[in-house]
C-alpha cells in the first residue's frame, strides 16, 4: 500500500490524459508547490454529490504555464498509473489516501486494438478533427484513444477500474460502436460543415 496526496475533482484522471489546471486554494497551492519541488506525483480523484471514486490516478506536473502574484498558478498534468483507493485521511488540509497502485500493464499488442484504432480514426474524422491526424495514427494503447473524444465521467470510471487491457479494449468497442451509429453526431457534424 502507498501513500499519496489526494486531489479531488470532478473530472476522471487516466493514464496519459492532459490536464490543465487552475490552481487557487491554499491546500491546492501547497500540493501542487510541493509536488513540483520534491518531483513527486500526486493524485487525483473524482469526486461529486454522491463523495469520492474508488478509483483515481496519479498525476504529474507537466508544466507550470503561469504564476500569480497571490500564489495561484495554471499548470498542465498528466495522468500516469491507476490507483484503488483503500482508505483516506486528512493531514492538516489535505486529503491522503492509502492506496494500491494497479497493475495493469497498458500491452501494446492486445488482441483487437487495431481495429479499436480504426473506430477511433472513423470517429475522430466524424466529428470534425482532421488536423494532425499523424499523431492519432501511433496511438498504441487503449487510453489514449480517449484523446479529442468526450465520453460521461461514469465511463471513464468503468474505464480506470476494468483490469485489463483487453477489458477496455471491448468496453471502448461497444462505446465507439454506438457513436459512430448515433444518428445525433451525425446531425451535429452535418450542422457544423454549415
């Protein structure tokens, strides 16, 4: 079991995900300060009305794009390694979990990704995104096929605690699947290209 700073918030932190973030509670200022001087991850957490996920990921401070003169600060995160949360406490103001690391080993080879990747492609081309589509092409496992699509917090949750690879991979499946027939994309891109 691992300890680790907790940061809660209403989005779903994955492996790879980029996430900026405007830094401005005190808590949050010293979390992400600390982190960033000791090279230490931190993690977050989703967190609604109903309280915290069971699951969460660690995040790094990719870059701090501006500091304020009252110590808030934008930065950019990225998703790292998923983690079960066993328990929690609050050190002074900050919330730390006692943790399990998954071990989950993102595997570049799994059965049916290549066709997953090519949904995705499909996708990404029906909503609009035509540009750089080079860096889409390389994509090698299933979390990053989760970049320029938008799916509802409780399939990203679904997502972090499935096991494995080849789970994601038919989970993300059916979940293009129906995107791609879904006759509401269709119509928004038709209005878009107006």
């Amino acid at each position: 079991m691992s300890r680790l700073e907790l940061f809660p918030l209403n989005i779903v932190a994955f492996p790879t995900k980029i996430i900026p973030l405007h830094i401005f509670e005190e808590r949050y200022k010293s979390l992400i300060t600390e982190s960033i001087s000791q090279r230490k991850d931190f993690g977050i957490i989703f967190k609604d009305k109903e309280g915290l996920a069971k699951y969460g990921c660690s995040t790094t401070v990719l870059e701090i794009v501006k500091k304020y003169s009252d110590g808030r600060m934008d930065i950019v995160a990225k998703g790292n390694k998923i983690f079960k949360l066993n328990s929690k406490l609050m050190e002074d103001d900050t919330l730390v979990g006692n943790v399990e690391f998954k071990d989950s080993p993102l595997n570049k080879s799994a059965e049916g990704f290549e066709q997953l990747k090519d949904k995705y492609l499909k996708l990404l081309l029906t909503i609009g995104i035509t540009s750089n589509l080079d860096k889409h092409i390389v994509k090698s496992f299933s979390f990053e096929l989760l970049e320029g699509i938008s799916l509802p917090s409780e399939f990203e949750l679904i997502l972090i605690s499935t096991s494995s690879e080849e789970e994601r991979i038919n989970l993300l499946n059916r979940i293009f699947d129906k995107m791609l027939t879904n006759k509401f994309i269709k119509s928004l891109t038709k209005k878009e290209k107006v």
